[in-house]
C-alpha cells in the first residue's frame, strides 16, 4: 500500500510538474504554433530564426537568434566544386592550419575587389573586418536599435535581446560534419585512439565519476533539481496555484504566442509576398498553418505601400495607379492589425488631401481603440504579455475564435517605421527620411486629427485636438514600463508641431525642449526642430 501511495504522489507530482511547464515554457499547441510563426516568417527573408525561441520555447533571459544569409559570398569545399568565380564570390574552405570546428576561409579569384576591404593577408576573409562591416550597416538593414555591439560571432542589440550571426551558404554538406568516428583525418587521433573511446566511452577516470555523482544528486532531488534554473525556480511556491482550469483558459495561451508575432520584422517588397501565397496555396496543409500565413500575409500587404519605389512620372494614370495599389495593399493589411492598420490608411487619405475621408477613419479607429487592446510593439518576444482583468476576460470570451481573428481583435502596434511619401504627412517628413520612426496609435491619431482639421480651416476643432493630444501625453507619462520611451518623444513633438502650425512659437519651443531633453541618443527630430526656432 506504502508503495502505491508512493507512486500515486510522484505521479500526481509529475503532472502538476508537466503543467507548470505548460505555464512557462508553454503547451504542446503553444510552442508549435510559435515555431509554425517563426518558419513562416523566415520565408521570403534570406534568414532563419534559430536557438530556443526558433524552437517554439520561451525561456526566461532567453535572447532571440537570427541567422541572416548573406548572398555576396558562398562556400565550397574545395576548388573542383566552384561553377563560377564572379558572383557570388567564391570562398574555398582550408581547415589544415586551423582548430577543430574552424576554418579559413580563402578567395579563388583574387583579383576580385572588395570594398570595404574584408580580406586578411589579401586572400583570406577576415572574421573581424567583417563583422565591423555588419555592425556599421545593422541599423539600416535588421530592426536592432541604433547601439549595436559585438557579441562573439554576433551582432547584438543594445539591451542583448536579439543576437543576429550573418551566415556564409555552404550547398554541399561540409566534411567535418560527418559523425566524429568515421569523419577522415590525417592525423590526431590516431586510429588505436578513436577505438578506446568507442569502447569505453568519452568520459574516463574522474570525469566520469563527476558525471554520475552528478546525475544521481539530480536523481534525489527529482523534480526540486529544476530550482536553480532561471524559468522555473519557483515551482515549489506555485505549485498549490496549478489547476487545469488555469492551464485551459485562453488567456494563457494568448499570452504565450502573442509576443512571437512582434518579435522583429524584416521589410521586403511585393516578390515576398507572391512566395508567401505561393507557399499558402501548395504547401499549407493544416489550419494553423493556414491561420499563421493569413496573419503574416496580412502584415506584409500592410507594408508594401511603405516600401514601394515609384518611378518619378507624371499623368493622372500613373496617380491612379499609385492610388490602387497601395489603397488595395493597405485594406488587406487591415486582416492583420485593425487600430495601426486603419490609421495607414487614414494617413494615406491625408497624403491624397482627401481629409474627410481621414478624419472618418480616424474616428473609427479612435473606436476600436478600447480597454481590452493589448499594445505590442517590435522585439517585445523576451517577455509574455502583460494583461489586465479586461483582457482576460475578454480574451476567455474569444477562445472558440480564430487566432488571426483574435490577434485582430485584441492587439494593436506602432504606426509605421518605414515610411513611403504616398503615406507620412509631409508635417513629418523630418521625422522619417533619416531613420526609421514609428509612432503610438493614439497620439497619432489625435495629431492626424489635428492636421486634418488644420488643413479644413477649422480652429476649433484644431485647439480640440490637441488638447486631447496632450491628454495622451500625460497618460503615457504615467504608463511608465508599459510604454516605449520614443512613443512619448514622438507625442511631445506632435504637439510642438501643433503649436508651431499655430503660431504659438513659445510653446512649441518648450515642447520641442522637453522632447530633445528626453531624446538622449537624438533619435527623433527634436533636436532639429527645436534648433529651427532659435
């Protein structure tokens, strides 16, 4: 009897122990639908999203790893396999001179000019040199704040929340990744060597006594054993809060895939897009894989307006071209993100000058934006969403819904961060030309109001506006964690703006002061437009 209570308790234990993880790391459902969003999101994007989180898991102080592929250059293995020497640049591998799990990498065709120069000794890729160059170019080309740094074999954000590692292609399956004991060699270790380790194993002597006291301590303390881990350290304390009611509410697993979706994003044009459907129509065999392609093709028609080049030419036809496309793009976009995507295009209306249709979108999206609106915002992937009880609630209404029907209802986004001409208010084109810059709904919506109303000569409404603009202000002055330093920047100069366009200059100048105060790193315009009115 002694002995089945014994195993009944480490039973019962086990499955508390099962949904604790459920809690932190997430379900079964959870972490392939975070590592569905991931594969779907790399395609298009020369990159892969790789470590824990490209795994599906979310492990607390875990960083995101991303691979981007860098196609000037591809690796053979040796100079028999190199179809062409142009491009891209051949790079031939010699581990010969080098430590186990390194190798030189040599040009083939030397008189090759590269600049920057990233050779060393003039035909070997220097490592260094190279990773100095990604690091000049990381605020151009991946979403990391403007502070990057070297970190290992990585570029790393200011706050390391986001490791990305540019990657050389390599088609062929490399040589020294075949399994240590038949790999070829020349000559350490010998043959009478590998066989001893075959036969007796890796571990020897006191490695191995260390290994087995150490797995046996584990063994004692069972599931206590887990304690010193950063994730889940304090199981013991929650352990009498595990319920299957708490596992099964919505919420939880909202919370959990949620951030996966604004962890980064790479902006590419309208060929991805055609690859995504490609792969949607052909390759999407399951619902939540269908689901996931909808939310992320959704997304991406959003940013096509922001990222198409036009051709300088003139005609009514190629306006009404302009117009089409990115009016069609824009309304596809609304599937994805309803609050940030209505204000594209209403600020899309405003560019046109078609200001009533502005301002109507506008107040629907003032109408959308309620209390049960999750605010996300790009790398925000190291952290579970944060939900009050109207968020819960609400999320528990909607756990028979579709995820994308979900994600649309209940979570909102900046506005922009790459900006197209046919969609940034000319007011912020200081703003936007220089850097990538993206503003919270609510201040925007208000400051777009204000144009709108600025530009129809109606004062009154005008002095409303940004009296309700300053309202956000102080709101997000007391939001503290729950908001972006560079989203109560970006609403202390929109209301500079609106004083400016006033005429009411000592006002926009201490606005102007207190957001270039704020703005440390100079960042946003603040610093430019306070200049402006000395």
């Amino acid at each position: 009897m002694l002995k089945m209570a014994g195993i009944s308790i480490e039973k019962s234990e086990s499955l508390n122990f099962y949904k604790y993880l459920c809690q932190q790391i997430g379900s079964e459902k959870v972490v392939r639908t975070r590592r569905l969003a991931f594969n779907i999101r790399d395609l298009g994007h020369k990159m892969i999203t790789s470590g824990s989180k490209g795994e599906g898991l979310n492990l607390n102080g875990s960083d995101l790893d991303v691979m981007l592929i860098d196609s000037l250059f591809k690796v053979y293995r040796s100079e028999t396999e190199v179809q062409s020497q142009l491009y891209p640049i051949p790079l031939i591998m010699n581990t010969e001179e080098t430590q186990p799990c390194f190798t030189q990498l040599w040009m083939l065709n030397q008189n090759i000019t590269i600049t920057p120069n990233l050779m060393h000794r003039g035909y070997m890729l220097s490592s260094e040199l190279y990773k100095r160059l990604f690091l000049s170019v990381a605020d151009i080309n991946i979403p990391a704040p403007l502070s990057g740094k070297i970190h290992g074999p990585c570029i790393s954000d200011a706050d390391d929340r986001i490791d990305f590692a540019s990657c050389l292609k390599c088609d062929k399956w490399i040589i020294q990744a075949k399994p240590w004991v038949s790999r070829p060699r020349t000559t350490w270790p010998p043959f009478d060597i590998i066989s001893k380790i075959v036969s007796s194993g890796v571990f020897k002597g006191t490695n191995k006594d260390k290994l087995i006291s150490l797995l046996t301590n584990l063994c004692e303390q069972g599931i206590n054993g887990f304690a010193s881990s950063e994730t889940l350290h304090d199981y013991q304390s929650r352990s009498s809060e595990i319920t299957d009611s708490v596992i099964s509410k919505s919420v939880g697993c909202l919370r959990q895939v949620i951030p996966t979706f604004y962890a980064y994003y790479f902006y590419s044009g309208s060929d991805r897009n055609l690859r995504l459907l490609y792969y949607f129509l052909h390759h999407s065999r399951t619902a939540l894989s269908r689901v996931l392609f909808a939310l992320e093709i959704s997304e991406a028609s959003m940013h096509i307006p922001e990222q198409t080049q036009y051709l300088n030419s003139l005609g009514n036809k190629n306006h009404y071209f302009r117009y089409k496309h990115d009016l069609s793009h824009l309304m596809i976009g609304l599937h994805s993100d309803a609050v940030s995507g209505l204000l594209k295009l209403a600020s899309f209306f405003y560019v046109q000058k078609n200001f009533i249709a502005s301002l109507t979108a506008i107040k629907y999206t003032l109408l959308k934006y309620t209390d049960e609106k999750i605010y996300m915002y790009a790398n925000s992937c190291n952290h579970a969403v944060r939900c009050n009880h109207i968020q819960k609630h609400v999320s528990n209404l909607m756990k028979n819904k579709k995820l994308n029907t979900t994600m649309k209802s209940l979570n909102f986004h900046p506005v922009g961060s790459v900006w197209n001409l046919s969609l940034v208010p000319q007011e912020l084109l200081l703003d936007v030309t220089k850097r990538h810059a993206s503003f919270h709904p609510v201040s925007f919506s208000h400051f777009l109001s204000f144009l709108c109303y600025y530009h129809l000569h109606d004062i009154t409404s005008c002095i409303q506006s940004l009296q309700r603009l300053k309202q956000v202000q102080r709101t997000l002055a007391d939001c503290g964690f729950d908001v972006r330093c560079n989203d109560f920047v970006n609403t202390v100069i929109f209301c500079g703006i609106g004083h400016q366009l006033l005429g009411e200059k000592y006002s926009a100048r201490h606005a102007f002061q207190v957001a270039a105060r704020l703005d440390r790193n100079n960042v946003t315009s603040a610093a430019s437009r306070l200049f402006s009115l000395i």
